[in-house]
C-alpha cells in the first residue's frame, strides 16, 4: 500500500519522502524535473512514458549518443512505457493510480480529460491521489489551450523585459528557467498537498503554469507599478534597489561580482579598495542615494578593480570581509574547493557512461538526507518490474501488451 515505508517491490525505503509513491508523466522538463526533486528525498518515482519515448531522451547534447541531461533529469526514477491514449493503456494507468499517491502531467490542458483520465475520474479510482498539472498558462484563463514553453512563459512574465543591457534587447535565460522555477513550484504544491491529506484523508488537483512562479520570484514590481506607477526597465547587471551591484573586469580580463545592500557591507567594501573617505560622501551615505548616483560609484569601484587581477581584488574584499566573488563557468564551479567540500556536485555511476556528475540533492536534512541512488534508466527497463512484480501481470501479458504498442 502507497505510503507505507516501503517501495513498490517491498523493500524499506529511506528518505524524507519514503513510501510516497509517484507517478511521472510528464514531458520535457517541467513537470519530470518536479518528480526528480521528490525522487531525491525518498519518494518512489515511477516514469511513465510513450513507448516512443519521452522528448528530453532526444534533446541535448549527448555522449556516445547517451543524453546527458536525461540521466539528471531522471535519476532516482523507474522506467516503464505506456501509450495512455488507448483502453488497455488507461487501464494500466488506473491500476498504478489505485497504488499512488501523487501523479504529475504537464499536457496541455484537457488532454488527460480527453483521455479519460483526468482529475474528476482518477479521483474516483483514488480519492486520497494528488493530482500535479503543470502546464505553460495554467488550467483554465483565455491562454490556457495554446501550446506554450518556458521561453514564452520568460517572455510574458515580464524577466525578459528586465533582462540585459539598457540599450539592448530584452535577454531570454540561456538554460530553462521558466521551467526549473515551475519545477520547484509543483514539487512544494505536492508537500502542501501532502501535509493536507495527512489531516482530511484527501487528495487534490494542483494548478500551477510555467509563467506565475516567475511572475512571483521576480519581486517588488507589481506593488511597486501599482502604488508608483514604476515600469523597470533593462539594467544591466544593476538592481533598482541596491548599490553598489555589478559586475567588474579585472586586469587580466576576468570578471567579478559585488553586492553592497547593507551600509556596513558598503563600508567594509570601501576600506576594501583604500577609499573609506568615500562612507562620509554625501553622494553615498544610505543606499537610496548610492542609487542616484550609482555611476560614479561604480566608476570608482570598476578602476579599482580594473587595476587589480581577480585574485588581487578577491584577496582584499575576503580580508575586508566585503562581499563580491568571481563569475564562474561550470568549469571554475565544479573545481571550486568550497563546493568541492559540500559535495554541491557528486559521481554517481551510469549503466551508459560509467562514472559521471552532477549536481546533489539539496537542500540538505540532517537525518533525512536526499541522495542519488542511479542515474536516468533505458527506455521501458523497469516494465517488468512494475507491471509483472507490482501489478502481478503474467509475461505473456506483458509480452502481449508490448506486441501491441501498449507498451
């Protein structure tokens, strides 16, 4: 029985989440990258794709023709195939329902319905499932039937609006924010969903869209147009709201990050780089003034640093305890001694690749630690598992079902 303390096969589980079972049905990365969250902390995350094969298992980069994101994005899960959009494939699915807790879809809207399963009827299989939609509009709204991704969901938040240069183009993410956002959005709503059941004993649909989570995570902007009218334009690295921030090159053509909100961050990062007469400036004596006049600021600060290798420049500010830190490729992080010692980045081995990288769960609990117990699977390798050891179906079933594009 879902919820428990032990997985499908009936081995103990560990982890927060130990004996929530999941169904993933999602697509893409989204609604998967919500499960892979859950997966990490103990919950029993079974994959459910087309026997075609989820889209992410061709997108990307790949190595030996392996993709590389897809072993990320489903690590912790067991494969099966399943075409929901014949009888015997709903069927199946049914059968999983009845011994889930959690299912997770990001189709766009009224698919799931049109196929017979969608809340209202898997609610009646199981009253106790809760039911994740993610889609890029949400369920209902004008919006909520046009096909749509993260760039759009980027796009109409308003953080593409923000974003880049003032006097260039309105910049997009260059990896699926929209979608990661969305992804930490959908896996809380679960835990919310979760901790409900607990006390009523019942399971619920939870809506949320790839653009509201970032509309949300972007701040003071809506209070702040709707009481000043204010319409934040493109700043580049600046924010409206804090001053000194931005990025500065170093003399050997590195680059560095500061941040100075708190009068005393401001004041240790000015002894930093020999100019505490600066702190009794009228120009810069609170952060609403350093505001207006953040450029001559940020002159003084970017030819102190300009005449300063990064390793200069960091060696001052970390003695001065102010805060700034250099701007990291993926390759300056992963040798990064720092997050070397908090295995931000762990080895797990891959049936594909042998030993590869990624990042760790997080956050991190202390009796109830997330962890990484194998990298994404092969298209359909746990179907005999699922459905032949947990659903009890016989082999020549199974066989059957595959012979007939079920599976």
């Amino acid at each position: 029985m879902a919820g428990d303390g032990t997985s499908a096969d009936g081995a103990p589980a560990e982890g927060a989440l130990a004996g929530i079972r999941v169904l993933d049905l999602g697509n893409f990365m989204a609604g998967p990258m919500a499960a892979m969250w859950l997966g990490d902390f103990g919950a029993d995350v079974i994959k459910v794709e087309h026997p075609r094969g989820d889209g992410f298992r061709h997108w990307g980069r790949t190595r030996n023709d392996v993709p590389l994101f897809w072993k990320m994005l489903s690590r912790n899960k067991r494969c099966v195939t399943l075409n929901l959009n014949t009888p015997k494939g709903r069927t199946l699915l049914l059968d999983l329902v009845r011994r889930s807790d959690v299912l997770i879809e990001n189709f766009t809207p009224g698919t799931m319905s049109k196929w017979k399963i969608g809340y209202e009827e898997l609610s009646t299989v199981n009253p106790r499932l809760i039911m994740l939609s993610i889609s890029a509009y949400g369920q209902t709204g004008p919006y909520s039937h046009r096909p749509g991704f993260g760039t759009l969901a980027e796009a109409l938040s308003g953080y593409a609006h923000i974003t880049g240069q003032p006097d260039g183009p309105p910049t997009l993410p260059a990896y699926g924010l929209a979608d990661g956002t969305a992804a930490l959005n959908g896996a809380f709503g679960v835990l919310l969903a979760l901790n409900a059941r607990a006390r009523s004993g019942l399971g619920q649909h939870i809506d949320t869209s790839l653009c509201e989570p970032l509309i949300t995570a972007l701040g003071p902007q809506v209070i702040e147009y709707d009481q000043l009218g204010v319409v934040q334009g493109r700043m580049g690295s600046r924010l409206p709201f804090s001053a000194p921030r931005n990025v500065y090159k170093t003399s050997d053509g590195k680059w560095l990050s500061m941040s100075s909100s708190s009068q005393s961050v401001f004041e240790r990062t000015m002894h930093a780089i020999g100019r505490p007469d600066l702190i009794a400036d009228e120009r810069f004596l609170d952060n609403r003034k350093r505001g207006v006049n953040v450029d001559a600021l940020d002159d003084i600060i970017a030819g102190w640093i300009g005449r300063h290798t990064l390793a200069e420049a960091m060696e001052q500010f970390i003695a001065h305890e102010a805060a700034a830190a250099p701007v990291y490729s993926v390759a300056d992080l992963v040798e990064d001694p720092h997050f070397r010692a908090r295995e931000v980045v762990v080895a797990v081995e891959d049936q594909d690749l042998g030993q590869v990288r990624m990042q760790a769960p997080t956050p991190r609990l202390s009796r109830t630690p997330g962890a990484i117990k194998f990298s994404g699977p092969h298209l359909g390798q746990h179907n005999r598992e699922i459905y032949g050891d947990f659903l009890g179906l016989p082999q020549t079933e199974i066989d059957a079902l595959k012979a007939e594009g079920v599976i």
